[in-house]
C-alpha cells in the first residue's frame, strides 16, 4: 500500500513539473520582443506576422500603444518596435516561423531568379559570339572575294595590255626596212614619241596623221598602212620624208 501511495505521488510531481514546463515555455514565448520596420511593412503586416490573422487588429493596437503612435498608418522604416506579448498569447515563437519561412523563400526565389539570369546571359554571349564570328568570317569571305576579283582585274588589264602591246609592235612592221626603216621610226618618235593613242587637234597617232587620213579607224594596223601610203605618194621613201621634216620641222 505504501509503494502504491509513493509512485502515485511521483506521478503527479512528474505531470506538474511537466506542467510547470509547458507555463515556463509559454511565458518565454510571450516575451515582448523588437523589430525594425523594413521597407514594406505596416502594423497590420506586422500584428498579422506576430499574433496571427485572429489577434492582428489587437496587435495593431497593443504595438501602437507600445510604442506611442498616434497614426497607425505611418510608421518609418529603419525604426525599431516593441512588439508586446499580448495576453494569453503563447504563439509569439511559433508565429516567428512563418517569417524565416518567407525569408527563406525570398532568397531562393532571388537564388532561382539569379541562376535563370546567369543561364539566360550565357546563351545570349554565345549568340553574341556566333554573331561576332560569322560577321567575321563574312566580311573575310568578302575581302577574300573582292581581292580576287582585283586579281582577275588586274590580270585582265595587263593581259589586255599585253595584247595591245602585241598587236602595236605587230603592227609597226612594214615593208620599209634599212635606213628607210630607221627614218620612219626617226620620224613617229619626234611626231609622237612612238605613241599610237598620241592626239594633237585633228593630228592622231603614231604619225600624227589628219583624222580624215585614217577615215575614222584608228587601229595601229590602218596607222602603219596610211602612214606608208602617205610618205610613198608624197615623198617617195621615208628617208625623202626625214630630209624635209629636218628642213621644215613637219612632213
């Protein structure tokens, strides 16, 4: 009977101390505590983050009173509250969970946010630098292209004007030779320094022949032939046309 008395006891020392526990965990909870007003809040957000949405419109007014504000609509941010317990609360701990909660969630939202900015600018640098690198291969394929097409001018020109040449010393070959050969040359040297394109008012070519000799046709073929049948009609050879050139500086 005694051993039955004294566990009995026991237990209920064991349930108050239990008890006395659960009074001293809701007494710390319901300690008044501090908070900075950060851009954003209001009392109600406030009351509504400490007590609850049931004890919110208390909390509003136990803050204000707590803290002398006459205009529960303005308060500033960067000032520190007193957020008092409110009578019978004991969810001041518990209440704090859901703004770590947020915090948390804020951070990896801004987390998420920075990753999918940090994945967005690598493929929009890549695009950047495919862009760069076919622009540059571009304006190198047109370089390339443009400096080939100048080679194939340029080859072009000298192979026309190798041909011109060809056909100009083609062309001065007559029938003349000897020491007519050499007046005739004596001649288109000091008439046109040997210039076939020479021209001095109605004077063209080699010979500096009257246009109306040459009937239009300016080639250095039709030249040599005229100037043959000029110097042969008037003076007889080219070496009677260098003998009157000397005497009057024309022939």
């Amino acid at each position: 009977m005694t051993t039955i008395a004294t566990n009995f006891t026991k237990a209920i020392l064991g349930t108050a101390a239990a008890a006395g526990l659960l009074i001293a965990g809701g007494s710390a909870a319901s300690a008044d505590s501090n908070y900075t007003i950060k851009s954003g809040d209001t009392l109600n957000k406030i009351a509504v983050a400490t007590y609850g949405d049931a004890q919110a419109s208390a909390g509003v007014s136990a803050i204000a009173k707590a803290n002398n504000i006459t205009n529960v609509n303005s308060i500033f941010v960067g000032k520190t509250l007193v957020i008092p317990s409110l009578s019978g609360n004991t969810t001041t701990t518990q209440t704090q969970a859901p703004a770590v909660k947020q915090a948390a969630s804020t951070q990896q939202a801004a987390s998420t946010q920075q990753a999918a900015s940090t994945q967005q600018t690598a493929p929009t640098q890549q695009t950047a630098s495919t862009q760069q690198t076919a622009s540059t291969q571009q304006a190198a394929s047109t370089q390339q292209t443009a400096s080939t097409q100048q080679a194939a001018s340029t080859q072009q020109t000298a192979s026309t004007k190798q041909a011109t040449s060809t056909e100009e010393t083609a062309s001065s070959s007559s029938s003349v030779s000897g020491s007519d050969a050499s007046a005739k040359a004596w001649i288109a040297n000091k008439e046109s320094t040997n210039s076939y394109s020479a021209r001095n008012g109605q004077y063209i070519g080699k010979y500096q022949l009257s246009s109306s000799y040459l009937n239009g046709d300016y080639s250095a073929a039709n030249q040599e032939k005229v100037a043959d049948s000029y110097v042969s009609d008037r003076y007889g050879s080219w070496s009677n046309a260098k003998s009157f050139w000397l005497a009057n500086g024309w022939y």
